[in-house]
C-alpha cells in the first residue's frame, strides 16, 4: 500500500492545494499539522532548504512547493486529470499557475500591511492582479479555469481567493468586488460549490480568528 503523508497548517493556502488535490483524485493520505513557530524535526530534515510546509512524503520520498506537488500527483495519480493534454493548453496553464504565485505575494504584502496607507497600496496591487485575471482568463460560458472541471489553474488561485475573503473580514475592506471583477466572483462562486472542494473548505469563523492574531503577531515582530 502506497504511504503518503502531508506535512501542512490548516490555515495555509499553499497547503490546500495539495489537500484539495489530494481529495479530487480520491488519494488517502496522513495529515501532519505542523506548528509554524516549533517546526518538527521531520518537517526540518524533509525540506532543509526552505524549511516550510507544504511537504508530501510519498513512500519516503519527500517533494516541496505546492504546484511542484500538485503536478508530481497529477502525473502519479492521473485519474480526474489537472493538466490539460495538449502541450500548448499545458504551457498556458503553467503559466497562470505562475501568475498566481505573483498574486499570492501581493496578498501577502496585505497580511503584512501595519497602516492604512500600506494596507491601500496592497489592495491596489491585488486589484491589478486580478484585474488581468478577469479580464484574460474568462469566456466561452467557462464555469471554472479548466471549463466544467477543475484544472491546475483553479488549483492554484482557488485557496488565494478563500485568503482574501479571510482578509475581507479581518480588515473591514472589500476585494474581491463582484461588479470590478464578476467574472472572478462568479468563477469562485462556482468554484466552492464543488462538493470535494466544500466539503474541504477551512472554517471561516476560525481563519478570521486565527489570521487577525497572526497579523498582529507578524506587525508586532517587525
């Protein structure tokens, strides 16, 4: 029997990727919950160059960075498929995978953000991101990135977009408007409804909780 093991926090985007994928291919795994300020020596010993979580242990095999995962199960697993097969739709797909990456670190610079002047320059920089997103991303009546299923690219901005709404509720702010984005808002919408991803969806009463005292801890150490 196949031996997999997830090394994550509950709360982390980037670890949600490779849960959610975890559970669109039906693959059983153990969930290890780590501690961002008391990392285990496993944790440690698995990704010594980074040190952070995601990190998937297949058969005693360790692999980190959560796309670089998302790919490696993919191609492991390929039932309920995440790339597309053709090589031009593949490079396109990877390259908005990359995109939301970019995006991701502008979120991040909002979690950071200690005033408002810096909490109004990030906003600014996500609306430019998602900005492109709405505007390049959507058409032919496509309920998600993939069209009727999921692909690597929902994958990818699907745990962004449940950080932002944490966000919304932390800060008092909206983002993620649906009349300046509501192709975004609609392709989300679409998104959570799938009942793998609802029925994986982190809390949002304990994200709001758990983010707004991160924050305070992240501004307070800086």
């Amino acid at each position: 029997m196949t031996d997999i093991k997830l090394h994550g926090f509950w709360y982390s985007p980037v670890t949600l990727r490779v849960k959610w994928t975890l559970k669109l291919k039906g693959i059983p795994y153990e969930n290890i919950e780590e501690d961002r300020y008391n990392k285990s020596a496993q944790l440690l010993q698995y990704n010594p160059v980074y040190k952070r979580t995601p990190v998937l242990v297949h058969d005693g095999k360790p692999l980190c960075e959560s796309m670089i995962i998302v790919e490696y199960i993919d191609e492991i697993w390929p039932q309920n498929p995440l790339l597309p097969t053709h090589s031009y739709h593949k490079a396109l797909a990877r390259f908005w995978v990359k995109y939301a990456d970019d995006t991701f670190s502008a979120v991040l610079s909002l979690v950071s953000s200690s005033n408002g002047e810096e909490q109004e320059k990030a906003i600014e920089k996500i609306w430019e991101h998602l900005k492109v997103v709405e505007d390049q991303c959507f058409g032919d009546g496509k309920n998600v990135f993939g069209g009727d299923t999921i692909n690597i690219v929902d994958i990818a901005f699907g745990p962004l977009i449940t950080l932002l709404l944490v966000l919304e509720d932390v800060l008092g702010v909206k983002i993620l408007d649906d009349e300046k984005f509501p192709h975004l808002h609609s392709w989300y919408n679409n998104f959570k409804d799938v009942p793998v991803i609802k029925e994986n969806l982190p809390d949002q009463d304990k994200m709001v909780a758990f983010i707004t005292v991160f924050r305070e801890k992240l501004i307070a150490s800086s």
